[in-house]
C-alpha cells in the first residue's frame, strides 16, 4: 500500500504518527515485509547449542510464523530455513544433536550447512539435485553470545552494538547466566509500537514510576539517537546500584545507573549493576503484543527490590500506561499529537525510522 505517512524532521513543528497506523488493519499486515522482515530479531543465546547442534525456532511465532533452524558446525552457527525443500514437511522438530538433518515424512537429509545430502526414491529424477533443493540460509549475527537473525537484511544495526561495546568496556558479559525464574512473558492489549514509544521517551518517568525516579538524577537523564537505535542513560542518586566499568569506558567517571538500549523496531537491552533484561516486543494482533522478558544475572547481585524500584514493578507501571494509550488511540477524537522537543526526541526518532520503512 502507499505509504501515507509523513514526519517533520524539525521535531518542533513536527506532528505525531497518525491514529490509523495503529488502527488500520492493511497497515499492521504490511508491517511484517516493510518492518519486520528487514529487522534482526535476538532469537537465543550460543549456550542453547553447547549440547545441541539442531535449534529449531519460528522466526514471530504468532505473527510471521516463519519455520527457521539454527545449526552449529564446528563452533560455526548458521541459520537455515526449517522447511524440507522437497514437499515443505518441517526438518528439525526438536532441538537435538546430530551430525545431519532429516526430514521423517520421506527421509530427505541435509548437511548441517543446508546443503541437500540424500533422497531415497530419487534415482531416475533428472537434473536432480540442483541448487534449490538445499535449504535456504538465512542472515545470522552474533553479538557477545547473543544470535540475531534476519529474513532480509536490511536495518544495519552494527552500529547500535558498536556503541554498546564502547560504552559497556568492563562489563562482565562473559558471566551473565540466564534466569529462568526472573523471566517471563506477557501478553498485553495494545499495539506493539505504542509499547516501544513509552520506552523511548523519559518523559513519563516522574509521573508513572515514582520509585525509579528516587533511584536516578532526572536533571542527568540522557537519550541519544543513533541509526537504528536509540540509547537512554541514567545515572544513580546514591551510586550503591552503579554499573561497574572499566577506567578506558566513556563512562567510567560517573555513577551510571543503567544504559536502555533500543534496536529497531522491537528488541530492548537494559544493561544494569546486577545484569541484563531484554524485552522482545512481538507483535500477534494489532491490539495484542507478546512481551518476552528475560533477565541475565552477574555471580553475587541481585535486583533492587524495594520502594518500586524493581523492574517487575516498573514493567507493570509501563503496561498500564501502554494499554491505557492503547485505547484512547482508537477514539475517534484523536488523530494525532505533539512532540516534547524537549523529552520525546527517541519517540520522533522511532516514528521517522517507521515512516521510512512503510
């Protein structure tokens, strides 16, 4: 469809998305090629391999429902379509270990670099087998153990992760461990963008989460734009939650709080002292989103759980104000709105990647 969106690049005259991005139904389908598709998706973590080499996935479950697997050969990780090339019967239905992949409704086998191995019954068939009866390879990134793949390609967020790696010097990615008992996910009425527009903006903070406000210094509260990204700063009030950095970090001076990184168009990263939580914002309707969240803990911290101040309450705080906006942006009454040039440049920032992807 032709996209009708257009956003000011002066912040200050600028207008928001209109109402019918997040209400027209011809627009949320299209979504999936024009945004989705293009974007890098964080699918797991490299430890997911060390005892099997076969990770089946579906690329949106819920909303692309795209069959992939992830396949490791000799410390090499590649990502393949999961779908058997010769009548479009599922290859890997479980994670496993195993030297080939085989497909159980004709037996059709495959290298674990996609390449076609062997297919009984097919010995008179001419021409046979030909570049297309591999499995497809698709786009994989890996960034400090986290795999990231990509339908198509097309957002460059190299950059995101390079500014993480300059600001983060001496943080202790290595010993991140997965929590399964702080982790989750929910599903939540609302559409997928308006949960990453209260994320990109600070403006909230003091009205909503009235516990993080007595942790950080508002008056010191950064949000810095970057291609395909956006990245919020803050600093503790009382520097017992600071994040440890190394003396060469940009940061190293200063008692950081946390870093919120976001990546176009769904992935959050929150870098705090005590480790990492990631929200995966993914859509299933235009009114309902899945949110996985997953927690990463350093040896010996835990999560500031007091006054507000812990993320799960935070995330609640955020829901109900996503799911409030989530409703009002279906009035009648409301077509579109205005940027605090001031507090909402990550917001306007999000909207021009949206209009330009469309």
């Amino acid at each position: 469809m032709e996209n009708s969106f257009r956003i000011s690049n002066d912040i200050a005259s600028a207008e928001t998305l209109t109402s019918n991005f997040y209400t027209d139904d011809d627009v949320f389908e299209s979504s999936k090629e024009t945004i989705f598709a293009r974007s890098w998706q964080l699918i797991t973590h490299t430890k997911n391999l060390k005892k099997h080499n076969q990770f089946p996935f579906t690329f949106l479950d819920g909303f692309m429902n795209e069959p992939l697997v992830l396949t490791q050969q000799n410390d090499e990780i590649n990502c393949f379509s999961n779908v058997c090339t010769h009548r479009a019967h599922l290859v890997c239905l479980e994670s496993c270990d195993s030297s080939i992949l085989r497909c159980r409704y004709h037996g059709r086998t495959f290298e674990l670099d996609g390449t076609m191995k062997a297919m009984p019954g097919f010995e008179n068939v001419k021409n046979f087998p030909s570049q297309k009866d591999n499995l497809d390879s698709i786009s994989t990134l890996i960034w400090k153990d986290f795999i990231f793949v990509s339908l198509n390609n097309k957002v460059d967020i190299n950059s995101v992760l390079a500014d993480a790696d300059h600001r983060l010097q001496g943080y202790e990615f290595d010993k991140l461990v997965f929590d399964k008992t702080q982790s989750t996910e929910y599903i939540i009425d609302s559409h997928w963008a308006l949960y990453c527009e209260n994320y990109l903006e600070e403006f909230h903070i003091p009205f909503v989460h009235k516990g993080l406000t007595k942790d950080i210094i508002l008056d010191e509260y950064q949000t810095i734009l970057l291609e395909n990204g956006v990245l919020q700063t803050a600093i503790c009030s009382d520097g017992e939650d600071a994040i440890s950095l190394s003396d060469s970090a940009p940061d190293s001076d200063k008692k950081m709080y946390a870093y919120y990184y976001w990546i176009f168009p769904n992935l959050m990263l929150n870098f705090y002292a005590w480790g990492l939580s990631i929200n995966i914002i993914e859509p299933l309707e235009k009114s309902k989103t899945r949110i996985k969240y997953l927690t990463y803990t350093l040896p010996h911290k835990k999560q500031p759980n007091t006054d507000g101040t812990d993320v799960g309450t935070i995330e609640m705080e955020d829901q109900a104000v996503v799911q409030s906006v989530h409703q009002g942006i279906n009035s009648r009454y409301y077509e579109t709105g205005r940027y605090s040039a001031k507090y909402e440049t990550g917001v306007h920032h999000f909207h021009k990647i949206i209009t330009k992807s469309l």
